[in-house]
C-alpha cells in the first residue's frame, strides 16, 4: 500500500475501530459480572431490581453494535471461502472491493436512516415504561447510528486497502488473513 495511505489508514482511522473494539470487550466484561451480581441477588436475597435486569440489555447495545465493525477489522466476519479461494489474486482483491464498497454503503445508509429514530427518541425523553426501569432510552439508542458508522469507517478502510492493491503494479497480498 502507498506510504501515505498506509500512515492514514494505519495511524487514524484503524485506532478508532480498535477503541470501539475494546468498548465491546469492557461491555462484555461488565454485561457478565452484571448478570452474576443478578442472579445472586435474586436466588440469595430474593431481591431482582428492573433496573439491574434493562442494564443487561443495555449492555447488549454497544456489544453487538460496535463490536460488527472490530469483528470485520480482524476477519471474523462471515464469507463463502469454497468459491473464494478458487480464484486468482486479482479477482479476490476485486471481490474485496466490492464487499467492502458494500459494507461502506449499508454502513453509511443504516447510521444515516437511524439518526431520526435515535432523535425522536430523545425528543420524547424515552426511558423504560417499567416502573423502576431505566430513564434515557435515546443514550443507548445511539449506539445504533455510531455502531454503523464504524462499520462504514471500516468499510472506508478496506476500500482503500483493497483498491491499492488490487491497482497497484505489485501482485496483491491475501486481504482476508486474520489481524493479529
């Protein structure tokens, strides 16, 4: 890849998704000792707030919605390798760039479609209609537009390794190796 594009992507946009990535693990971590704090609660002291249960669910919001942009930085994501691996070098790196044109386009139109929901939302103060629920729906409704748009970074980062490679003289590397 170009010296410049490489610094770009490595150095300015690849932390980014990273970060995301390790929100999702801290939310993982917190999601389970959260769930053990529940049940000991509720089968020691028979006591089960609604308000520990939603921060469960909460928890699941930032898990799975910035965790689909770091599970595509480190290839984790879903292809059908039998017919992949079939072809040659150029046509991988063509059909990187395509799915990664793809994931760019859904990425940006999900995040753009879902600013409005995650307005209205906060417009109305949307919280829990449990009582002793959650107040502030919207701040966990926000995760939706932010998780997409580090999908659509990430997509912007494949582009750009895809399309150096794929137009660039030099025979192109393999681009779906796992990251370290």
């Amino acid at each position: 890849m170009d010296g410049l594009l490489n610094r770009f992507v490595v150095n300015r946009l690849e932390p980014v998704v990273r970060a995301a990535g390790w929100v999702a693990r801290a939310a993982v971590l917190m999601l389970v000792v959260l769930v053990a704090t529940n049940v000991l609660l509720r089968y020691v002291l028979s006591w089960s707030p609604v308000g520990m249960q939603e921060a469960e669910w909460h928890l699941v919001s930032p898990i799975a919605l910035l965790g689909m942009a770091y599970a595509v930085y480190h290839r984790a994501d879903v292809r059908v390798d039998f017919l992949y691996e079939r072809f040659g070098p150029r046509t991988r790196e063509g059909i990187d760039l395509l799915a990664s044109l793809l994931t760019l386009a859904v990425g940006m139109l999900i995040a753009s479609l879902a600013i409005p929901y995650v307005m209205q939302s906060y417009h109305t103060g949307e919280g829990s209609p449990d009582p002793g629920g959650l107040p502030y729906r919207y701040l966990l409704k926000v995760f939706i537009p932010l998780g997409f748009a580090l999908l659509a970074l990430q997509g912007l980062i494949d582009v750009l390794r895809a399309g150096a490679r794929l137009f660039s003289r030099a025979a192109p590397e393999d681009s779906r190796e796992p990251r370290p």
